[in-house]
C-alpha cells in the first residue's frame, strides 16, 4: 500500500467530517490567536503528550481506559495557561447546536467535549495580558470551513516561533492508495529548530511530488538569530483519518504522530516544550484496532502517512510564516532569513 498525492486542498480539512476555522490579533500588545478543528459528527479522539511542559484541557477523557466516546472540537491556542478560556467559548458555540454528550432530553441538554492545547506567546505582541479569552474561541469555531487552511501567522500561529525564527500553523494531507486519507494540522512553537546546520529545512525531504519543488541549500551564512527563550514554546498538532478506528487505535495514531515532529525539528519534546498531539478518526465503518492482525498493515501504513503528513505540515507552517515586528526585534520569516533557499515567489504546492 503506497502513498498517492495530497488532497484538493492539502490540509487536514481534506479528511471528510473535519472543519477549521481560526482568529487572530497582530495589532499591539496582541499577536496570538486561537485555531480550532470542529468534527460536526464527533469523532473518535486520542492524544499524545511528550513535552515536559504542557498547558491541555479534557485530556484524561481520551484515555482508552476512560467511558467518554470521542470529541467535538478541538482548541490549539495561544496564551498559554490562560488561553485555556478559548475553549469556553466553543463549548457555548456547540451547545447551541446541541452537539456533545446528551444528558438531558432538551435539545441543547449536552455537554460538549472540547480537548485543548495552548502554546507559550505570551507577551510577543508587547502585552502579557493580551491574550485569548473565550471570544476568540467563539469566533474561530464560527469561522470553521472544509475549505483550504490558512497557513502561516494565522490563528494560533500569529505569535509563534521556532527556534529564533517566525513560526506558524501548517497543514498537508495525503491519499492512500485504498482511498483512505490522513491530514495534519500543526503549530509550530518551538524551543527547537526546523532548519538544519546548512539552512535545510528538516522535513522538506517528506514533501509528497512537487509540494517542495525549488527549495535548494541556501547560499548565504546563517542569520544572526536571537537565541532560545526557555519555557516560551511547544508544538500542539492533529492528525486525522477517515478510517475507522477506536480510542485505542487513535491513540497509538497520536504516539506514531510524534515521530513526524522529531524528523522536522530538533530538538523536540523538551522540558521547556509542551509537544501534544491529538489523532482524530471520523469513519463510521467497523472500528480498526490494533489487536485485530488482519488491521495491522492498515493501521501501520495509516499511522506512517501521519508522522510523514505531520513533517510536511511543519514545514509549509515556516515557509508560509512572514516577518513580524515585535517590541523585541524582528521575528525574521525563513524566506528573510535565507532569502536564496527558494523563491521569493514560490508558496507550497
């Protein structure tokens, strides 16, 4: 079973079942924003958390061993501890369209399942009090299409970074020769680097055709770049299938997800990073999992293309980010740092 080409629009919104919509603020003291993925169907939900210092919410829920069926929407935020308040307000959203848990039988008589991720950015716009509240997660669930995904300084990408370059929020997807498709979405925030000691960036080399076509060895030395600030980071992603899987399978999906981050930046899972990952299952078939040996072909070339869909997604977050002012300097964008590495008029396939 091999890979074929991404999808339309080469983003996780490709996997049927997955909308996103994001908000942001670049306006001084602001420059955070909040991402959201919203399943209308539900899904089945897992996640991974290897960074020793993360900021997450409803984790516990997706543990196999726990009753909780799966999620409505998942939060990738900035703001840190408090941008945790995002998830409030898609919660609000999703209980106006009854959709969660019932536990009652009015119409909105639900409970929604709203997992969460936040990144540290706090203060990069110039005010650690400008952050996300529960505003900003109402509006970037409202702002939720299947359609392309805005990559680069957009929602929680706005005030993100990595390594001592402009990071952002990316995404791929990718068609399996069965039909079945896997897509990623990522924020990259980390202490680590993307771009190795020559200014390659790690991950290129996963890109699926021509996605990555132009990029080359830059020519010019490597940029005089601020150095790591420490405890000011983490990298939040999903990973998402319409094959049908159960919470034990997505959860192995999230751990093998992580392997896609450690090929695209290094270091990763630090104990200044809060690297988190949720894998997300939309099908509806009988559910795969991973003590069934008739699935585990399946299952392994499925949890491949996200580690592999994952590295492509980092990399078209940081060739998509630009150049921001901040009261600290300049958060210089790759395509600034090495302007040689690709054309200047060259965007991700």
């Amino acid at each position: 079973m091999t890979t074929k080409r991404p999808g339309p629009h080469n983003a996780i919104t490709d996997v049927p079942g997955i909308l996103v919509g994001q908000f942001e603020r670049t306006d001084a003291p602001y420059l955070t924003g909040t991402t959201v993925v919203h399943m209308p169907a539900s899904a089945v939900a897992g996640v991974d958390v290897r960074g020793g210092a993360p900021g997450t919410r409803e984790t516990d829920l997706l543990d196999p061993v726990n009753s909780n069926p799966g999620a409505n929407a998942i939060v990738l935020t900035g703001g840190s501890a408090f941008g945790l308040d995002a998830a409030s307000g898609v919660m609000a959203a999703l209980e106006e369209l009854g959709q969660g848990v019932r536990v009652g039988p009015g119409e909105r008589d639900v409970v929604p399942i709203v997992p969460t991720a936040v990144l540290f950015d706090l203060g990069r716009g110039g005010g650690f009090q400008a952050r996300p509240d529960r505003d900003w997660g109402r509006q970037a669930f409202e702002a939720a299409t299947d359609g392309p995904v805005a990559e680069g300084n957009y929602g929680a990408g706005a005030g993100a970074r990595v390594g001592g370059l402009k990071g952002g929020v990316g995404s791929a997807s990718v068609r399996l020769a069965d039909g079945t498709t896997v897509g990623a979405l990522v924020i990259v925030n980390a202490a680590g680097s993307a771009v190795d000691a020559q200014g390659r960036l790690y991950g290129a080399r996963y890109g699926l055709g021509d996605e990555f076509a132009g990029l080359r060895t830059p020519t010019e030395p490597a940029p005089d770049l601020p150095g790591r600030i420490f405890g000011m980071n983490t990298v939040i992603a999903v990973v998402a299938t319409d094959a049908s899987l159960d919470k034990a399978t997505a959860k192995r999906m999230a751990m093998v997800a992580h392997d896609g981050l450690a090929r695209a930046i290094d270091p990763i899972h630090t104990l200044v990073d809060g690297d988190s990952i949720f894998a997300l299952s939309t099908g509806q078939a009988p559910r795969l999992n991973v003590t069934d040996p008739a699935a585990l072909l399946q299952l392994e070339t499925i949890f491949a293309a996200g580690a592999r869909t994952l590295s492509r997604a980092v990399v078209r977050a940081v060739l998509a980010a630009e150049t921001v002012e901040t009261p600290a300097g300049k958060m210089l964008s790759y395509r600034d740092a090495y302007p040689s590495a690709v054309d200047s008029d060259v965007r991700p396939q």
